[in-house]
C-alpha cells in the first residue's frame, strides 16, 4: 500500500513538475509568488520578516492555495484529460490511487513553503545579517509547519470531495476559491459579531498563550477535521463510483 | 477450445437511469484468441469491458474472468488484465518513457525488467527516439501506439483494447494486427477486441460478437456469419437490360432482390438461389451478356445486413455458433 501510493503520488509530481519547468498553468504565477514573497517581501520587512506574526497568517494561506491546485488537477484533471479510467483499471487499490494523490498535494504545499522560508531567510541574511546568521526560533518553525501541514492536509481533503464533483480543473478550482474565502472570512466575522467584552477576552487569552502556542492548538483542531475529511474523502473515491461518474 | 473459458458471460444486464446499456448477455471467450467484438456506436461494447474489469457492477447476471468475479474480486482480476479504454489514457504531460514506466512501477515489475521491457515495447512500436519527448504534442496514432504498448506492458493474459488501431496509419495498423496475432498465436494471450474496423475483425479474430442497443445479435467465427448470412450477389453486365426484365425477375424463386445500376444487374440470390437459369433467360430476353462475376457477401454486408435486420421487440433468439445455452 506505503509503495503504491508513493508511485501515485510520484506520478502526480512529475506531471506538476512538467507544468512548472515549461511556464504552463501556474508555473509563472509559482515564480511571481516566490519573488515576492521570498525576496521583496523580506526586502522590505528586514529581520521583521523572520518574527512577524504575519507569518501565520500568510503561509499557510499561500500553502493552501497550493495544495488546492494539485487536488484539483489530480482528480478533476485527470477525469478531464480522461486517464482516470485508465488508472482504475491497474492493480492499484482505490485507497493507494486516492492517498498517493493527497500526499502529492501535501507535499506540494509543504515543499512551496519551504522553498519561499528557504530563499526568504537567505535573502535576509545576505541583505540585513551584517555577518551574523539570523534565524527563525525553532519552536516558532515548528508552530509554523505545524500550522502548513494541518491547513495543507484539510485542502487536500477536501479538495477531493470538490474534485469529485466537478466536471472540470476549472471549475473544481473555482468551488475552491469560494470555499478558502469563505473559511478565511469566518473567524474574522465570528469576532466582528461578537460582544466587545468577548472580543477582549479572545484577544487577551491568544496574548497569554503566544502565537505558536495558539498556532499550535489551531493545526490540531484543524489536523483532527482534516484526518475526519480525508477517511470521507478515501471512502468515496471507490471504483464503481468513479466509472459511472 | 479449452475446457475453461478466458470470459464466461451469463444474462448480463447492466441499466442505466432511462436505459437498459446491456440486456441478458451471454458468451463465451476461450483463452489464447482474439476475440472481437463489434457494433455500433452505444452499442454496448465498452461497457462490457468496464463490467469484466470490474469498474462497473452489473445490475443483473453473472461474469466471470479467468474463473475470477469482477464484481467481487476486481482486483484479481485487473491484475491479469491489461487495458486501452474508449479514451487512449496517457498522461500528455510525461514523457513516453515516463508514462511507461509510472505503469510499470504500478504493476511492480523490478528495476532491470522495468527498464527492459519499456525499451523493448517502445522501440517495438517505433517510438524509442522520441522517447524523451512530451506526449501531449504526439499525433493521435502515436499515442495510440503507446498506450497499446502500455495495455500490454505487464505481458497480461488478457487484454482488453477499444477500438486499438483508431488513429493509426494503414502501416501501423498492419502492424498492430500482426503484434496482437502473434500476441494471442504464439504468447496464448487472449484478446478482447473492439473495432468498427470489419475487416480487421474479419483477419485477426477468431471469433466475433455482434452486439447492438446491448443484445448480442450473433456470435461466432467470422466465416461462419458470413456462410450464414452472407447470400451471393451475382453481377451481370451487358447490353439491352432494362427496368421492365428487373421487375420480372423481382419475385422469382431463388432470388431475394435484383437491382440495375446502369448496365449491370446486381442480383442477390436466396441460399439456395442459382445463377445459370437467370443468364438463360435473360440470353432469350435478348441480353447481350459481356461479364458474370459471383462474388460472396463482404464481412461488412454481413455486419451491415445483421446490425438493420433486428427487430424493435427483440434481437435474434438463439444466437448460433459458440454462444452457449
């Protein structure tokens, strides 16, 4: 099974990988990305730019966003270009061929996030180091990734349940629009709508707990609601199902 | 033919909303030939295929691949099955080395095999120097060609290939024909075979189904449709034939339908229809006969003469030749 679906999830690599070195869907967008949030972002903030509780907010987003497409292109996309049926009739299990394409995704995420921290941090060195290595805390980093990895892996999830309904990359990935938007606005809406003295509260207990703290206690509200999503997600994704589809 | 049959079919009925895909079929595929199996567009065939794969559940009926139940042991069954579906499937954004090997390594074969066979097969169906090459900028055939050397890659003793020689030049094709010949003659594979390609059914399969709004309205050896149903056409050119010697030969014993396209008289015979007394009389009618060709039905004429002659209430009862009871 572990070896199967990393031969699917390979599969999936290599085809973003082609997409990439050739500038097509996405790969120019990829570069504007990482050009600015890996070099003129932290231009501009300075040693900021490793501290900034900006951070938790903006790369699990931009993560996110990643991992969106390549679901969206794993499962949509290949229904679209129609080698899906292909696929299905190998050896491969539904669960190997379901796995193998959300760990692609998860790791795409995963890997754009560490390329933008990886030139950011070196770009802050170069500009603003002064000969000192500066470096983000580890518990910081690791809060961070935790953050990426929960959000990365709820997309996945539910990407598939979006992927699986649509007819095309297109439109999967306009439901998804729809959908990050919608779950980026409701926290900010849940506090606007709330009482001032609870308001108060909130933002007083996530000063009490840190930022990593309260990043970390979010990825694992959010990683259980992804491993929930995802179980869905691989029971749906079934053959006889999928042909008919 | 061997004892077990490669595909066993028993009353197979599969309904979709609004329409009934495939309605009681029932045949036998023996191991190591090729099997065709032929109709119309929406006939049926490729959903056959999806149910003996084991990607779709029948509603009705029973099947049986290699002594295996697709709906119940799918996987055993895929795992000695290769595939061309309706859609070529190969991934256009890989290469043609890596779409061959992203299957190998899915069938797990071992490194050194892997590498061997994907040469092997490339360089067998013509496409080793482009191998590096993207394949979403391939010709049709050319992707053809690779996805036939994918169904094949894991050297299955079942393939299913949909309309394989599609796209593929006269050459390729020819080609083609004599790779799966040798497939199912000299390896035993046995070959389930869409076409609208008759006569490449006719050449390569040793048997054939024909199949149409999902009944199977015969079943048997090419030659054996064409003994059946194949009535002679006998053509006659000369001089003096008219419309009023067409209408007096329309009726007669022995002759089903008699037709004048300029100066020939292309008459098609009843089985038991013969030749001689119609150039006798058409000799005293004063024909000045310069040809006399007898030719038999084409594969085509069959198919074409079985696929219009169903009738809305049923398809023909009791299909002959190997389709058992």
């Amino acid at each position: 099974m572990i070896g199967d679906t990393w031969i699917v999830a390979r599969k999936e690599w290599l085809e973003i990988f082609d997409q990439l070195i050739r500038f097509k869907r996405g790969g120019w967008s990829i570069l504007l990305i990482i050009g600015f949030l890996g070099v003129i972002s932290p231009l501009q903030m300075g040693t900021g730019w490793l501290t900034s509780p900006l951070m938790f907010f903006y790369w699990p987003l931009l993560t996110t966003s990643m991992t969106s497409t390549l679901i969206a292109d794993a499962i949509a996309g290949e229904r679209e270009r129609h080698t899906l049926e292909t696929l299905l009739s190998t050896r491969l299990s539904d669960t190997a061929i379901i796995l193998g394409k959300i760990l692609a995704a998860v790791m795409y995420g995963a890997a754009f996030a560490s390329t933008n921290l990886l030139i950011g941090w070196s770009v802050v060195n170069l500009k603003y180091g002064s000969g000192t290595l500066l470096t983000i805390p580890l518990f910081r980093l690791a809060a961070l990734f935790a953050l990426i990895g929960a959000g990365s892996f709820f997309i996945a999830g539910l990407g598939v349940f979006v992927s699986l309904r649509a007819a095309t990359v297109r439109q999967a990935q306009q439901t998804f629009g729809v959908i990050i938007l919608l779950l980026m606005m409701t926290p900010v809406l849940f506090v606007q709508f709330v009482a001032p003295e609870l308001q108060e509260q909130l933002i007083a207990s996530a000063s009490t707990l840190g930022i990593e703290v309260l990043s970390l206690r979010v990825s694992a509200v959010v990683a259980a609601v992804a491993a929930l999503l995802n179980v869905s997600a691989i029971r749906r994704f079934k053959r006889g199902r999928l042909a008919l589809d | 033919m061997s004892a077990a049959p490669a595909i066993r079919v028993r009353g197979l009925v599969r309904d979709f909303p609004k329409v009934r895909a495939l309605d009681h079929l029932t045949f036998d595929v023996p191991a190591g030939i090729v099997f065709g199996f032929l109709g119309p567009n929406g006939a049926g065939k490729t959903t056959v295929i999806r149910v003996l794969l084991g990607l779709v559940d029948p509603t009705e009926g029973e099947t049986a691949v290699f002594g295996l139940d697709p709906r119940t042991q799918g996987d055993a069954v895929r795992l000695q099955a290769g595939a061309l579906l309706e859609h070529n499937g190969v991934y256009e954004r890989l290469s043609a080395q890596q779409n061959l090997d992203f299957f190998a390594r899915a069938w797990r074969l071992p490194r050194a095999a892997r590498q061997a066979r994907v040469r092997e097969l490339l360089t067998q169906f013509g496409l080793w120097d482009r191998r590096d090459e993207t394949v979403g900028t391939w010709s049709r055939g050319m992707k053809q060609k690779l996805a036939v050397a994918r169904a094949v890659l894991h050297r299955p003793p079942l393939v299913f290939l949909d309309e394989p020689t599609a796209g593929l030049d006269p050459v390729a094709s020819a080609s083609l024909r004599d790779d799966l010949a040798r497939l199912a003659g000299a390896e035993g594979v046995t070959i389930f075979l869409t076409t609208h390609n008759l006569s490449e059914a006719e050449r390569l399969c040793g048997l054939v189904g024909v199949i149409r709004r999902g009944r199977l309205l015969d079943f048997g050896t090419p030659s054996d449709l064409r003994s059946a149903r194949g009535a002679p056409v006998v053509r006659i050119t000369g001089r003096n034939l008219s419309d009023t010697q067409v209408a007096q030969l329309r009726g007669q014993p022995g002759i089903d339908d008699v037709a004048l396209d300029g100066r020939m008289l292309v008459v098609r015979l009843a089985a038991d229809g013969d030749v001689a007394p119609i150039v006798a009389w058409l000799v005293g009618e004063g024909v000045a006969i310069e040809e006399v060709r007898r030719d038999r039905a084409t594969f085509e004429d069959v198919f074409l003469e079985l696929v219009a002659e169903e009738s809305p209430n049923g398809a023909m009862q009791g299909a002959r030749g190997a389709a058992p009871q």
